[in-house]
C-alpha cells in the first residue's frame, strides 16, 4: 500500500493504479502459481516430513514464501529460512520492526505493539 501510495505520488495516480494492477497480476498469476508448483516440486528439503521444498531464487521474488519447505515444517513462525545459506527478505524486515519496538515476537507469531 505504501509503494502504491508513494508512486502515485510521484508519478501521478494513472501511474500509481497502474503499479498496483501489475503487483496484482504479477503475485496472484505469476508468483503464486511459481510457489505453489516449484515449491512443491523442484529445490531442497530440510525437513523431510513434509513433500514442499526451498528455492533461493523465488525467495527474492515473493519476499519471503519461497522457503516453502521451512514453513510448511514450522507454518506460523516468523522466519522461514533455518539455515546459514537461505535467505528470507521479510526476516530482516521483522528484526528492524523488533529493534524499534513496532512488533514482538509471541511465541512464534509476530505481534503489533
């Protein structure tokens, strides 16, 4: 929402519903489909009790599902990547909100403060 709000800003709001509409189709048609299909199919796994697997190239792209293996072994946890190697995008979000006290982390679930 905040990208949205900041391109029509900039830009004008033709430009700003324009970015909106393509972030829309580009996650519900292209990247959500990748996860569902790739994550299911094709990567590494390190928990083997579950059939998903991790892609480190989708993890850049969606911003944090593609370590699909990991969440669907620990679903509501706030960080979805367990080893050194992976990379979660939003993890290092949620440690910035940590640091300024916006969230905290309850159990395994992030929380507004």
């Amino acid at each position: 929402m905040l990208g949205i709000t900041i391109a029509m800003l900039l830009r004008g709001p033709i430009w700003g519903i324009s970015v909106a509409v393509a972030h829309f189709v580009l996650y519900v048609f292209v990247l959500a489909p990748a996860i569902k299909a790739l994550g299911h199919w094709w990567g590494r796994k390190n928990f083997l009790t579950n059939n998903a697997t991790n892609l480190r190239v989708l993890a850049w792209l969606t911003g944090r599902e593609s370590p699909h293996n990991d969440h669907h072994a620990y679903p509501s946890g706030p960080k979805f990547s367990m080893r050194r190697f992976e990379f979660d995008p939003s993890w290092v979000v949620i440690k910035v909100l940590l640091a300024f006290r916006f969230v905290s982390l309850i159990g395994e679930r992030v929380k507004l403060t």
